[in-house]
C-alpha cells in the first residue's frame, strides 16, 4: 500500500488533469496488484457462517453478519491493495475536500468496470452503511453523506456492475449482479430522490442512466433484464414524489423527472402504448407523453413541480427554483427537434408544444421573473435547432412581448439575459445566413414591433440585415413592397395605420442603402431608387404590369399622401449621399480604378436616377408628375439633358473632369424635380452649369446642334470659377446631399482648378460678422486681423521684436472687438425702443432726467402697457441673439465643410503648387475660438499637408518666399508648443518646395534670421525642435547655417539659451557624416573652429567661481560629439587628422582638477574622454600602413597597439599626477596662510 497511498492524494486536486492523470496511476497500479494476486485456498476461505437461516438475532445482526460476510469476501477475493483502495474510495466519496468527490467517483467507477472479482452486493454493503445519516449530524454533515451515497451508486450504474453476471465470482458459481442487486442500487436512488427533493433530478438522471444499459443489455448476458425494467417503471410511476414535504404516498405524483423517465421509456421500448397507459394514466393519456392531450399537464408540471393523478395540485417546499433548467427539456428538445444527423424523425408538434408548455404557460402573464428565465434558457436552446420555415414557432406572442420589455429596460429583472438573448439570435444568423431573412419578419411582424430596435434601444435588427446575402436583402425589399401596397380602407384610422407602415417602410429602404455593411447590388439598389422616384416625384395613374419598373405594377390604395411623398424625395437624396460615398472597381481596356457613387459599369447613379425621370415622363398613359414644369423650364432641362450626354462622351485624359461637370449638372437637374413647387426651382443656377460646362467642354465642329452657341465675354468668370461658386452653394445648403455632390464633383474636378478658384475658396474662410451672416450679405466684409496678405502687420514691420506688445492681433482679438461693437449696438437700439414707448405713453425720458423732483406722469394703465411692451423688446432681444448664433454656428459648419473640400484637393493634387496658397489660411484657422473647426485646420496641415511626400511643381518662389518668411513671423510669436509644431510642419513643407526649385539661400536666410531672434530674444516663442527638425531634415542645407550656429551661444541672451545653442550644434555635428565627400575640407575647418570656441568658452568659465557644473557639462557633452565626429570623418579623409590637440585639452583638464567643486563631479571624466580621443587621431590611419601589418606577426600588431594606448594614458595619467600635485600644493599653501 506504500505504493498507492500518495497517488490518493491528487485525486481530490482542483485541477482536472491532475485527478485524471492520478486516476489512471491509481487504477493501472491496482491492475498489476490484482493480477499478480494468489487467490487463498478454499480451506483458508470458508466462511464461518454458510447457512443464513442458521444466523440468531433479529434483522440487524444478520444484516451486520452479512456485511461482514460481504468484507470478507472482499479481502479474500482481492488484492490487499485494491480491498483497501476499494474501502477508501468509497469513503472518500463524503470528503468536502476541494474535488475529492469527483476524483474519487471516477476512480471507483474505472475500479469496479476493470477488476471482475467485486459483487454488486459487496460495494452496496460498503456504500450504505458509510452513506447513513442520523438525526445529531449537522446540516453539511448530512449533505455530504447524501452526495456520497448519489456518487457511489452512479458509480455502481456506470460501470456496469449492477447488470454484471458474468464473469462469475472466482470462489463460487454467483454472479456479480442479480436482480435483487440491480432492483437495491435502483431503490436507494429512488429512497435518495424522496428524502432530498433538490437530489430528485440527479438520482433520476442516474436511473436514466440505468435504463439506457438496460437496454443496451443482452438477454443472453442479462436475462433477467426485463424482469428488471418492469420492476423499476412499476416502482417508479407507482410511488409519490417527496417524503419531506409530507404529501401522502396513495396517490403517484407527477414530476419532471417522472416526465423524464416516461421520455425515456418511450424511446427505449417503441411499442408498449398498451404499458405506458396503464402505467400512466389518468395523468398521462393515450400512452404520449408529447400527446396533445397531455401538452397542458406538462405545461403545470413544469411550472408548479408536481401534480397528483387526479390532476390536484401539490406544491412541495423542498423543491426550490433553481436557474438551472432541468434536464428534462433537453430530452424534449431531442424528440421534438432532433439534432441533424442523428437519424431520428421528429415526434409531436414543435409549434403546440412551445406555445402550451413555454409561451402560454413561462411567458405568461402572470408568471414570475423565475418562470420566465426558464423559458427563455428554453428559448436559446431552442433556436439553433429551428429551420427558418419554422422560425415562427419560436417568436410566440408572450416570448415577444416578454423580451421586448425586458429588453427595452434596463431596470427590469432580466435585462441582462434579455441582451444575451439578441447576442445569441446574431450569433445564430451569422452561423445559418438563411434564417436571417425569417427571422427579421418575426421581429418586425405580428408579435413584434416595425420599431424594434428603436423600441428596445438596440440594432438587432440591423445587425442581422448585414448578415443577409444579396438574394436575402431582395426577399426583404419584395416583403416591404408587399405590405407597402396597403389594399382597401374603409375607415379614417386604417388609412392612418397603411401611412405609418408606409413611412416606416421608407425608413427602412433608407437603412439598406445607408448600412454599408450590407452587400450592395445594382439590382436592388435601383429598385429602391425606383420606388422613390415614382413615388415622390409622379403619382400612379394606372398600373403597367410590363413595365420594367416594379413600381408600376400596382396602383396604391389609397394614394400617398403629401408628406410622405416629400418623405420619398427627401429619402432618394438621402440615398443618392449614401451611395456617393461606397466605391465600387471599375475595369476598363487601360485600367482598372475604383470610383465612388457610381454603379458596378462606371455609371453615376444620380444618372441611373434621371434615366427613370426621363422614361416616366415618357409613359404619360401610367403616371404624371406631381408639379409639371411650363415651357420654358423644360426647354431648359432639354438642353441641361443635352450638356450631360455630351459630357459622357468626353475621351481621353479630360475624362475625369467631365465626369465631375457631369455630376454637378445631373445633381442640378435632380434638384429642379424634387424641389416642393415652381417657386423653390432654381432655374438660374441650372443655367449658369450649362454655360460653364458648355465652355469647359466645348463640343467638336462635327457635331453641330448639341449645344447652343454662347458669347464670348472677356467680363465672365472661368467656368471652373462658376462650377467651383456652385458647389461651394452646395456646401452651404447643408444637406447631407448637397454636401456628397459638392464633395464627390469637386475631387473629380480637382484637376482643372486656378489661382483664381484657389482665392474663390479661400475667400469663404474669412471671419465674418455674424450680423452679416443673419443678413446673409453678398458684400465682402472688410476685416481688420492684423495681418497684410504677406502675413506680416500692417503697421510698421521694422519695429523692436523684443517688446511683445507689439504682436500682431489675433483673429481671437478682432472677434472680441467685433463683438463688443455688436453688444454696443444692441444697446443703443434697445434704448431709442424705450425712448420710443416712453414718449407714446406721455414721457420725455430728456425731461425726466432734467427734472429728477418732479412725480412720475404714467398711471397704473400705462404702466402696464409699458410693461407689455418692455417684455415684447426683451423677448425680440433674445430672439435676435439666438438668431445670431445660429448664423455664427452655420458659418463655423459651412467652413469646416469649406477646409474638407481643401483636404480632398490635397488629397487629389499633391504636386499642385496651389496647396502653397492655403497653407497660411488653414494656418490661421487653428487660432479659432471653434474647436471643431481649429482641429480641423491643424489636422489638415498635420496629418495632411506635412506629410506629403509629393514636392509641388511650378513654383512661384516669390510668393513661396514671403509665405515662408511670414510662417517664421508667426513661429516667434506664437504661445503654444502645439501651434508652434504646426508651423513647423508647415515651414519644413514650405522649404522643400523652395529646395525643389533651388531657392536654397531663401530658406537658409528664413533659418537664419529665426536663430538669431531664438537665441537673442528672452521671450522668443521658438524652442529647439523648430531648428532640430529642420536640421535633420535638410542637413545640407543648414551646414550652410554652420556659421550662425557656431555664433549661437555667444550670442545667447542667458545660459538657457547658450545651452540649447550647443544643443543645436550638437544635432549639426550628428548631420555631418550625411555630408557629401567633397565638403569634408569644409567640415574639417569647421571642427578646428569648433574646437577653439569650446576650449574658449570652457577656459572663461574656468576664470569664473560662480559657473555650475550644468554649464562645463554642456560644452564638455559637445566637445565630446565633435571628437566623435571628427573620429568617424577621419577614415575618409586626412584633413581631419591632428585636428584636436590634446595638450590644450590636457591643460584645461588640469585647471578643472584645481576646483573643489569638480573634484567628484563627471566633469572630469568628460574632459579625459576628449583627451583620449584627441590623442588617438593624432596619427593619420594609413592605408599602406594597415596592408603592412597583415604580413607582420599577429602578436607584434596586438603589442604595438597595447603600447600606444598605455603611452595615451600614461599621458593622461601623467597629467593627472601633475595637476594633483599642484592642487596638494595649493591646498596646503592656503594651510599656511
């Protein structure tokens, strides 16, 4: 037993490999124990006792004599240790101890299957006695003891040694099992199930259990299986329910695990109608447990628990609710909807059985929150087996009005399950996409709501449209279409329900197209565009059943009325925005391109649209527009049709461009029908596109007659002027629209735009006063910012840059003044208005004042109509000054919409020397008191504009110059890091551009001048990083700003400065290797330089006592990188060699060694880095010199190499003992003072 005690131990792990992997030890282990096991002699093996009748005593000492012969016969049959490992286990069963349960059952029931010389009979006799409770036991005692017993005898079950008769016990002709055996492990689960009823379901579920070996069983292994089977259902369905709730056992009791048994039966033993009948009934009728008939007991016995023979109800206290569901249901399941593959046929009705058993009886009414998570963990359990023909059975009337409430709410009880249960119905859809189309018929059907997911506040609903394929998004549309025709009204409150259905349906049609997670076909898409157009544009007159348009199939009963024909036309341009913005991939013979708002074949679908406008209004037998345009308009539109068609016949590379025209011309068009009545149609706009496109794409001699001749006027705009004018009209309407055609139009005519449309666009971000906007002014608004175009003051540009009062105002600035003249003006207009009422009503406001003894004139009447009108002014007051923010408000949208239409031309056009032009502009706007509209700039010019990799064709290097002169201007007089960045960004843009074109001084002058008031002005808003990034951005051209650099810290106006002037020399140095060979003379002239400045500064700071240490650091870290650097330029070139001189070095070292303070400090170690790296330059590392040695000795070059560096650092330590004496020295010369 040494060997198998410490393998009990994992048994009871929480870890369910540990348990397995000990199991399997445990049981192998005892396997080879048994085998090699002697059995004792017969003589050594008789029992004392043979015969049972000759036992005295009463019935407890023949049962502790029979358990005694049971042990016995353990220990002789049996190894020692599997009789102990036998005990033990069964022992262990009422262990609390973490999963002593678990381990311990699996491994006696692996025990009993393998080992053949244990009786059912023996195990009972250990199992019993050990499981008994008595009444001094506590509470968890006595669970313990119960759970071991229910593990004990499902151990026994699943095994198999209760229907174990061969091979016999080794010492006699017995049998394991017999049908006593087998009826005692059946009985004690059933005396199990009475004394607990929360033990009920378990204990049955181990009958089951039983049952399916059974039946599995064969008669010539098993021949008593019958006798067996019939005494369990005997036992079973005659017997009551629960011994602690004290109901009287005359009666059976129904149950659900009674339901279950009877389930099982019936699958098990097909045939025995007759049986089950007379077992069954009155409860149960026809021998069907899912028999009509019997639907409504099920359905009680669900609910209450248990239900006697004569149908009266028993409610027993033991059974409590338990959020488990039993496991009846899913045996139910199993019969009712059978797993794919398993072979079987359905049994009963599905759709009777969900609405009596779950929907009518869980869902109820009045049932309990606990009744109705059942029903719905039947529901979820449910749905992955139903088909989509028979979804419906599943959306009952009180499961849809259940979970719509619980899940509109989030206070109700089962919220939470309510959502889990719409996670679940998506997970399902994306797993079967054919049931998606069912299912959202049942959500917006009958039992559920159009609104659905407005009603519960979720997007179930439109999370399963996006899981419908193409043919399943057409099914939908056709359903909509169909409950769309309405049919016959009779009655006022009918037609009202058709119109809201039909609004409803409008909104859903919008949805599809809006979702661009739903797969978009040209098939439906056009339909829906289709049905919009005949309905909101014309109205039906008769039906056309020929008619390619599925509109006209029907005539609408009753007719639509106006609003929701508005509803349609608002609705088709909604679309027409949702579809500019998908794209779809193109092929043609040259390429393949992906264009946005256009059909599969390149076509736009606005033109889709006006084909099904202009072939309705050619069917004037069927329909009729709703407003007919007179003569003149039409022949307008006429010739608008004839610009388009030309337009789509534009070739070559002009192509895009016209397109674009295209665009906006059919959007023009399109507007002109769907506009409420004639007053609202903008003819004129609709002429002034003809003209421009017709002189933007003039057509060809050979085609005369497509366009009408136009005058030549030198006085007009450019025609893409106009366009770009009307597009910029798009953007102020607002709609989502117009605002997708003026996008879309101008990427596409991005291309043909001037310096003159750049200004047109620009002009429309100036401030404007916010009265002006109310007014809507088409004057231009003289606006005093601070700044000239060039971006400098207005006032005198060579004023003193040190005074920062003399910054320029800011566009904040020239607001608050704005609106301070506003307020002023509001006041003085409420005073004339009281002036005014005063004098109507007998008062001289100027005699008043003059007079201030005299008693007022106005009676108690003329108070009160004073008082009136006082309050109508206020109100006006108040009016007026919503009304001005809203316009101020317009105005902010419309310029974030104007700077989209700027980020789609850089977008568009990165080589366009236009960008240049608005870089100032967008600048400006990120100093808006509108956030929105400020993110917006500065996210153009961030994310956008700096970094284009594009360099800008056809520079105009005086305009880019002064642009890049007055972004330095307002770098060093900006008061934000952020703002600062961004001109950064936008001068390194700028730059590149000038470089591109040659204009190198003009940059490196920009830079210049930009140091010098760095590195002199106390208050300069520059910092480092504006110099950094252009350093090591263009290192070849700030080499040019070497000079300036070098002159940087003794010109620093304090140390902060100096110290980021050496910053800057150091990020200089770092740029130096990137160099092209023939500068490196330059390079090296520099270093000599260089180091003359740095051993200057040092040696001044050395003459001063007050110097920190910080100050010796920095010119120390970048006399460090220029030896560095010098080091690595000294392999290209010999100028570079001898160029650092160690004894300067060596001497300052010295004088840094006399002060107290440097002592400990890494001053000094610095120091002795530069003279290490002075000394190892001073030979030039010749090339001859370095073939030589590889000839020579291996040792011999490692020795020379090792002397030098001992012959450097004598030399430093040299030095190092000279300047310590001279300290000692000093040192003790100030002791004898």
């Amino acid at each position: 037993m040494s060997t198998t005690l410490p393998l009990f131990w994992d048994l009871s792990s929480a870890d369910k490999k540990k348990r397995l992997d000990a199991s399997v030890k445990l049981i192998g282990t005892l396997e080879n124990f048994q085998a090699s096991f002697g059995h004792k002699s017969a003589e050594e093996d008789a029992l004392s006792s043979e015969d049972e009748d000759d036992t005295e005593g009463g019935d407890d000492a023949r049962s502790a004599a029979e358990n005694m012969e049971h042990d016995s016969m353990l220990d002789s049959l049996n190894a020692p240790d599997v009789a102990y490992s036998i005990r033990r286990l069964v022992r262990g069963l009422a262990s609390p101890r973490e999963s002593s349960r678990l381990g311990f059952a699996v491994a006696l029931t692996e025990l009993l299957s393998r080992v053949t010389t244990i009786s059912c009979v023996q195990i009972l006799a250990l199992l019993l006695p050990a499981t008994r409770t008595t009444g001094s036991q506590t509470g968890q005692e006595e669970r313990d003891l119960l759970f071991a017993r229910l593990f004990g005898l499902t151990a026994i079950i699943n095994s198999g040694l209760f229907i174990r008769t061969c091979p016999p016990l080794p010492r006699s002709a017995s049998a394991p099992s017999t049908p006593e055996s087998c009826a005692a492990v059946l009985d004690a689960l059933r005396e199990l199930a009475r004394t607990k009823s929360w033990l009920a379901e378990a204990a049955y579920w181990a009958i089951e259990r039983a049952m399916d070996l059974l039946a599995a069983a064969n008669d010539a292994d098993v021949p008593w299986r019958e006798e067996a089977v019939h005494a369990l259902l005997e036992g079973v369905f005659g017997e009551a329910s629960s011994a602690e709730g004290g109901v009287a056992k005359s009666r059976a009791v129904w149950t659900p695990e009674k339901i279950a048994v009877a389930l099982r039966a019936q699958m098990l033993w097909p045939g025995r109608e007759r049986e089950w009948h007379r077992l069954w009934a009155p409860t149960i009728k026809h021998g069907d447990v899912l028999h009509p008939a019997n639907l409504m007991t099920i359905a009680r016995i669900f609910r209450e628990g248990e239900v006697e023979d004569d149908e009266g109800m028993v409610k027993t206290p033991g059974r409590a609710w338990r959020p488990q569901v039993h496991h009846v249901w899913d045996e139910l399941l199993d019969e009712l909807l059978p797993p794919e593959g398993s072979g079987r046929s359905p049994r009963g009705s599905f759709q009777e059985f969900f609405r009596i058993v779950v929907d009518e009886s869980l869902f109820a009414g009045s049932a309990s929150n606990e009744r109705k998570y059942w029903g719905f963990v039947v529901f979820q359990r449910a749905l992955p087996r139903v088909k989509a023909a028979d979804l419906q059975m599943l959306f009952t009337k009180n499961f849809m009005r259940t979970w719509i409430n619980h899940l509109s709410h989030v206070d109700r009880y089962l919220h939470s399950f309510a959502k889990q249960i719409a996670t679940g119905i998506l997970a399902v859809v994306r797993t079967d996409s054919t049931l998606g189309f069912s299912l959202i018929l049942q959500l917006t059907g009958v039992h559920g709501n159009q609104q659905f997911d407005k009603l519960t506040r979720t997007k179930t609903v439109e999370s399963v449209l996006t899981t419908l394929s193409a043919e399943g998004i057409k099914d939908y549309i056709a359903h909509l279409l169909g409950q769309a025709e309405g049919g016959p009204a009779s009655r006022q409150s009918d037609v009202q329900v058709i119109n809201a259905r039909r609004s409803w349906i409008i909104e859903q049609f919008t949805a599809l197209v809006r979702n661009g997670a739903i797969p978009k076909s040209d098939e439906w898409v056009q339909l829906v565009l289709d049905w919009f157009v005949v309905h909101g544009i014309f109205f039906v007159k008769k039906k056309s059943q020929g008619s390619s348009i599925s509109a006209l199939h029907t005539v609408p009963s009753p007719p639509y009325p106006d609003h929701l024909r508005r509803q349609c036309r608002e609705r088709l341009l909604s679309c027409l925005a949702d579809l500019a913005q998908l794209s779809a991939t193109t092929k043609t013979t040259e390429r393949v391109q992906k264009i946005t708002g256009v059909t599969s074949d390149g076509e736009l679908w606005i033109s889709r649209v006006l084909q099904t406008i202009r072939k309705l209004e050619q069917d004037s037998k069927h329909v009729a527009l709703l407003t007919d345009p007179d003569q003149e308009d039409r022949e307008e539109l006429e010739r608008a049709c004839r610009v388009a068609a030309w337009l789509r016949e534009v070739p070559g590379d002009r192509r895009e461009e016209a397109q674009g025209v295209e665009l906006l011309l059919q959007s023009s068009i399109l507007q002109f029908y769907v506009e409420d009545g004639p007053d609202a149609r903008d003819i004129a706009s609709l002429e002034s596109c003809i003209d421009s496109a017709s002189r933007l794409f003039p057509p060809p001699p050979e085609k005369p007659g497509v366009l009408e001749p136009f005058e030549d006027n030198e006085l007009q705009l450019e025609p893409i002027d106009v366009l770009v004018d009307m597009i910029i009209g798009c953007l102020e309407k607002g709609t989502a629209y117009m605002r997708a055609v003026g996008n879309q139009s101008f990427s596409l005519l991005s291309g043909a735009v001037k310096d003159s449309t750049i200004n047109l666009i620009l002009s429309q971000l100036e401030h404007r006063n916010p009265s002006e906007l109310l007014a809507d002014s088409d004057e231009e608004v003289d606006e005093d910012d601070g700044y000239s175009e060039n971006g400098h003051n207005g006032d005198d540009d060579d004023d003193d840059d040190d005074d920062d009062d003399d910054r320029e105002p800011s566009v904040a600035d020239v607001e608050d003044d704005e609106s301070s003249n506003s307020i002023e003006e509001e006041n003085e207009e409420l005073g004339k208005r009281n002036t005014e009422i005063l004098q109507k009503n007998g008062s001289d406001p100027a005699v008043d004042v003059a007079d201030e003894e005299s008693e007022g004139e106005l009676d108690d009447d003329q108070m009160m109509a004073m008082d009136d009108q006082l309050a109508q002014i206020l109100k006006d007051r108040e009016r007026g000054k919503k009304d001005k923010e809203g316009a101020q408000r317009e105005a902010t949208h419309f310029k974030n919409r104007v700077v989209d239409l700027l980020d789609i031309f850089v977008r568009r056009q990165p080589t366009s020397p236009y960008i240049l032009q608005f870089v100032i502009p967008i600048l400006t706007l990120t100093f808006s008191d509108e956030k929105q509209l400020s993110d917006k700039a500065a996210g153009l010019l961030r994310s956008r504009i700096g970094k284009l990799k594009e360099v800008p064709s056809a520079v105009d290097i005086t305009r880019t110059s002064e642009t890049l002169n007055n972004l330095h201007i307002r770098a060093r007089k900006v008061h934000s890091r952020d703002a600062l960045a961004t001109i950064s960004l936008c001068s390194l843009y700028v730059s590149r551009a000038l470089l591109h074109v040659g204009a190198d001084e003009t940059v490196r002058m920009a830079y210049t001048v930009s140091l010098g008031e760095f590195t002199e002005r106390k208050a300069s808003d520059l910092n480092t990083q504006f110099f950094g990034d252009f350093i090591k951005r263009y290192p070849r051209i700030a080499w040019g700003m070497r000079a300036a650099l070098l002159a940087a810290p003794m010109k620093a106006v304090n140390a902060y400065r100096r110290g980021q002037a050496y910053t800057l020399l150091e990020v200089l140095l770092n740029s130096a290797p990137l160099l092209p060979n023939n500068e490196l003379d330059e390079v090296a002239a520099f270093a000599r330089q260089l180091q003359r400045r740095l051993h200057s500064a040092l040696s001044t700071l050395c003459d001063v006592d007050t110097s920190s240490t910080s100050s010796f650091k920095e010119v120390l870290k970048l006399a460090l990188a220029g030896a560095r650097m010098t080091k690595r330029l000294a392999v290209k070139s010999d100028s570079f060699v001898g160029i650092w001189e160690p004894s300067i070095w060596i001497e300052l070292h010295s004088r840094l060694l006399a002060h107290d303070r440097f002592e400990a400090s890494a001053v000094g170690g610095m120091c002795r880095q530069v003279i290490h790296l002075a000394q190892t330059m001073q030979a030039p590392p010749s090339i001859g010199a370095g073939e030589r040695a590889k000839g020579e000795d291996h040792r011999d070059g490692v020795t020379m190499g090792s002397k030098r560096k001992a012959d450097s650092d004598s030399g430093v330590r040299t030095g190092e003992k000279r300047t310590k004496r001279m300290v000692s020295a000093t040192k003790n010369s100030k002791k004898d003072m």
